[in-house]
C-alpha cells in the first residue's frame, strides 16, 4: 500500500503543499468579502438579494437597491446605478453556508475546509499528470510529473485561493471541473465508459461553483484538439456535449441577469465586449508574468504599472518559449502534443478569468498548464546537462540550482510571508475597530467620512462590524474616495463644496449640473471630467452644527472626528 502511494505523483504535491498550508493555518482570519458573507449567514439583513444560496450576488444590477447601500452605506454617492457584480456560483454559496453552519465565526475551520479542497485537487492533478507524463504500469512516477505537481503546491500565488474563504469558489470549481477532466481522459484514453456521463456531470459541477469552470473547459478543448492523434471529426464529436453545455450556461448567466457592469475591475465579455477586449491583452500578460516570473499581476490595476506588467509578461515567455524549444525539437511527437494540450489550454485558461481585475488567486487553473510546461523544460535541460561533456556540465547545474531556488525553494519563504502578512492586515482591522471613533457614535446619527484611508478599514470595516456587533451609525456616507488633496468650503449652515486637487471620483459618466440625492442630502455636481467628479456641492437637510452628522477625516494614520469650518471658511484635507 505504502509502495502505491509513493508511487503516485499526487502524493508528493500533496506532501509539498502541507509543508507550506499547515504553519499558515494559525494565521487564519477573515478578510474583506468574508464579513459580507458572514452578515448574511448570521441573519444581519444588509442587502436583499443575498441568501446561502447567492453570497455572490454583492450587486444585483437594480438601481433601487443599491440606492439603499449608498443611503446607509457603505457604498459612496458617485456609484454607478447600472454597476452589477453578480456571480452565479451557488454551490460554493453553499459550501461557505454550510461551512457556517459547522464552524460559525471560527475562521480555523474555514480554512481546514479549503485546505481539504486543496488536497483534493492535488490528488486529481496527480491522476491528470499520469496522462501527461504516462509511465509503464507499476514502475515510477515521472519525475516531471512529481516535479509539476511540486511546483504547483508549493506556488505562492495559491496562498490566497486556501487562506481567503471568499476566494475558495475558483479552488472549488477548479476541483470539481479537474475531476472531469480526469473522467473525460480516462474515456478517451482508456476506454472508460462511464468517464463520459461523469466528466459531464463534473463539468456540470464546476460551472455551478462559479465561471472559473469555463477556464478548466479550456483544457478540455486544448485536450481534443492539440493532443489527439484521432480523425478532426472524432475529436469535434467528443467536444460537441462540452460545447452544448458551455453554450446553455452562457445562454442562462445572461438570461438570468449574472455578471458584472460598470466596474473599471470587471471587464465581462457579455456585458462589455469591446472594454473587454481593449483589456485583454494586457490581463493576460500581466497574469503570465506571475506565473512564470512572480511579477505581482495584481499592479495592473493601476493604469501607471499595466505597461510593466504586461512586459514582465512578454519576458516571460520570450524566456519559456527559448528555453523549451530546443527541448520540443527533440521530443517524441506525443510529448510535443502534450505541451501543446497544455499551453493551449493555459492561454485559453486566461480568456474568462480576463474578464476580472487580476489576482494571484484567478492563477490556479493557468498555473496547471505552466507547472507542467516549466517541469519539463527543466527535466529536460537537465537530462541534457548530464549528457553533455564533464566542463560544460557546470552550466546545466547552476541553471538547475537557479530553478531549484525559484520555484522550490524560496516558496516556503513566501507562503511564510503571506502568512505574516495576513496576520499584519487582519490585527490592523481588528485594532482600528476596537479603538476607533465610529464606536462613540449613537444608531440614530449619520458617520460622514471627508477623505478615504482604504477599503479594508472603511468599506469591508462596515460589514466587519456588524458581524462583530460593534456599534453602528444610521448611516455611512463617503464623500469621496480619491487619494488626492481636498478643500472643503463650508457655503452656508448646511451647505460643503468639495475640491478634489489633480483627481476626482465616480467616473466619466458624471457630468457637471448632475444631482444626486441621499435621504436628508442633495449632491450637485460642479465640475467632472475624465477622472470624474472634482467638485461637487453637499447641501444636508439640517444645520451641520447641530450634531447629527459626524464628521470624519484620516489624519497621521487615524481617523478623526473634525470640526467644521466657519461659513465662508475652508478645511483642508490631505
């Protein structure tokens, strides 16, 4: 029995990844999206429209019920009333339902149910990295295959994905769509019969958790139509019921009203096909380059860091493309239509989870494809170091410690690192919260905040304090969120005008003249251009003097209450 497991590649990545998820366990706490998730699963009514079965529908599309989250917060006045960020992804609602149920507000027994997940997918990748690397019945893994799954545990990017509940819809779906796989495989290469009813059904299951299934669907067609030696008309019959069932979800997510709209961050192709494609390539190269060189793909988000992003990208494969040539040149021509498989399955990977701003979590189904290409272009220049005379075999090993470090040995390292700083970030929410002057404020008045810190603290912090039955004002009203300089002129007794220094927010849908209108507050728009609102006139239903508005401004690393101005008078706020 013990001979059986060693000989399967899964156990080896299994054994990497507990190495490194396991010290990182005593760092476990919830994290942004989480609170929003636990709000609802503690009964807190925060938004109609989320249920267990529905924790990813944050907004629905109806202007109507995001006018009551600016109204009461946390959203800010300048939302966009068509912005929607609405997943179908039901079952992984309803694994972090259940989660809830079992576990409650410990966040250890969240993260013991992802690591379950985590291990579960290993051992399919393991089954998957047979059919890449076959090897004869009893003998060996492949060391490639070992080597793929290693670097695949042990990746850094995947920190998030186990660590963060709100992430585990991709590792869920991830799972359940390699299962799949491995059924779909398993008919077409062994003559399993009963592979093609169950791959279905867990391609079925994979799109049910979330959109990341049609990421996995991509190497199911890279599969068909790169490795294959069968007849076109064979390979096209075996994609035909995969076609169909992609061609129904899309038919039913649009139909249904999922996706996303008048976000910078989600570019959906349904919604915004031309923003999405604009976008696009940078996305992906942006994504590659944390894949293949550890570049933070996260940094595109910042229109000044896209174009290093993208290049980081493009290095990157000039890299991989020159270093696994010379070995494809000499492999046999099934090893060539297997790294076809899965480096057309990795690009075609990276086209649905473009639709999102990217994130080392989004990277856990490409990083099935680049694994494996990197382990055996690495075996390969090994086997071919040692083949080569005694003075240039140095070169081959210094290349080879070059990658050990790389993708095996500074891991750890960093796995240890995130850990520490999601440990950092969850003690400075935590810290802020319990002192803050938000807890001095009574239910019945209104929290306006002049200048914005960060989301965690503010946007998420609203949701993390219901959760945690801190005390709460009526309303949270954000007047802005630019990082930039801001003047406040106070007009009249009841009247602020905003000036945004070189910024603005909301947006180019704002235009000067625009009214906005919160329950006891008039928004005029005095000035917007291409970065959105840079003044605007706040006219509120009573005398700002008479405290029942509270007003709040980040100043030296705290948020403070502030005193008004006189009228004719200004308050800067950097």
């Amino acid at each position: 029995m013990l001979t059986r497991l060693l000989r399967s590649p899964a156990i080896w990545g299994i054994a990497a990844a507990l190495l490194v998820v396991a010290p990182q366990l005593r760092f476990a706490h919830f994290n942004t999206d989480d609170f929003s998730h636990l709000a609802v699963l503690e009964g807190i009514d925060i938004h109609r429209g989320m249920g267990p079965w529905t924790l990813y529908r944050f907004i629905d599309g109806d202007p109507s019920r995001l006018a009551e989250r600016i109204a009461r917060g946390p959203s800010p006045w300048f939302a966009d009333p068509s912005a929607k960020i609405d997943f179908f992804r039901p079952l992984s609602s309803a694994a972090m339902a259940l989660n809830h149920r079992l576990a409650g507000l410990d966040p250890l027994g969240y993260a013991l149910h992802s690591l379950l997940w985590y291990l579960a997918l290993l051992t399919l990748l393991g089954a998957l990295q047979g059919h890449v690397f076959p090897r004869p019945r009893g003998s060996r893994p492949h060391p490639a295959a070992v080597l793929a799954l290693t670097i695949f545990a042990l990746c850094p990017s995947n920190g998030p994905t186990v660590m963060w509940s709100a992430a585990r819809w991709i590792l869920i779906s991830t799972t359940l769509g390699a299962a799949g796989l491995v059924a779909h495989l398993r008919w077409r290469e062994g003559g399993w019969r009963p592979g093609r009813p169950l791959s279905l059904l867990g391609f079925v299951a994979a799109l049910l958790a979330g959109e990341a299934g049609l990421a996995v669907l991509a190497f199911v067609a890279a599969y068909e139509l790169f490795a294959r030696p069968d007849a076109l008309r064979k390979r096209l019959s075996a994609l035909l019921p995969v076609t169909l069932l992609v061609f129904v979800y899309l038919v039913y997510y649009k139909a249904a009203g999922h996706g996303s709209a008048g976000l910078e961050a989600y570019a959906d192709p349904l919604e915004s096909p031309g923003v999405f494609l604009v976008s696009l390539p940078s996305k992906m190269l942006a994504m590659l380059g944390e894949l293949l060189l550890g570049t933070p793909s996260s940094r595109w988000y910042f229109p000044d860091e896209r174009l290093p992003t993208a290049l980081a990208g493009l290095l990157a494969l000039v890299l991989l493309g020159g270093l696994l040539l010379p070995g494809l040149r000499h492999a046999p021509q099934w090893t060539r239509r297997r790294l076809a498989w899965m480096l057309a399955g990795t690009l075609g990977s990276l086209l649905p989870l473009a639709a999102r701003m990217p994130n080392p979590h989004l990277l856990l189904i490409p990083l099935i494809g680049t694994s494996t290409t990197v382990a055996f272009t690495f075996f390969w220049w090994w086997r071919r170091a040692r083949a080569t005379a005694r003075g240039t075999r140095w070169v081959g090993r210094l290349a080879g410690l070059v990658f050990v470090f790389t993708l095996l040995v500074r891991p750890p390292f960093a796995w240890v690192a995130f850990g520490q700083s999601w440990e950092r970030a969850h003690t400075r929410v935590a810290t802020f919260h319990a002192h803050s002057v938000l807890n001095e404020l009574g239910q019945d008045e209104t929290a306006v905040f002049l200048n914005f810190n960060d989301w965690d603290l503010e946007f998420h912090g609203y949701y993390y304090r219901l959760v945690h039955g801190l005390p709460m004002a009526r309303a949270w009203w954000h007047l802005s969120t630019s990082p930039r300089p801001h003047r406040y002129r106070r007009t009249a007794t009841d009247t602020l005008e905003l000036t945004i220094e070189g910024g603005g927010v909301g947006g180019r849908r704002w235009q000067r003249g625009d009214v906005g209108e919160l329950p006891g507050l008039r928004i005029v728009v005095l000035d917007a251009g291409r970065e959105g609102v840079s003044r605007a006139r706040f006219e509120f239903e009573s005398p700002l003097s008479r405290g029942a508005y509270h007003f709040l401004a980040w100043r030296q690393g705290d948020l403070r209450e502030v005193a008004l101005p006189a009228v004719g008078e200004t308050l800067r706020v950097n």
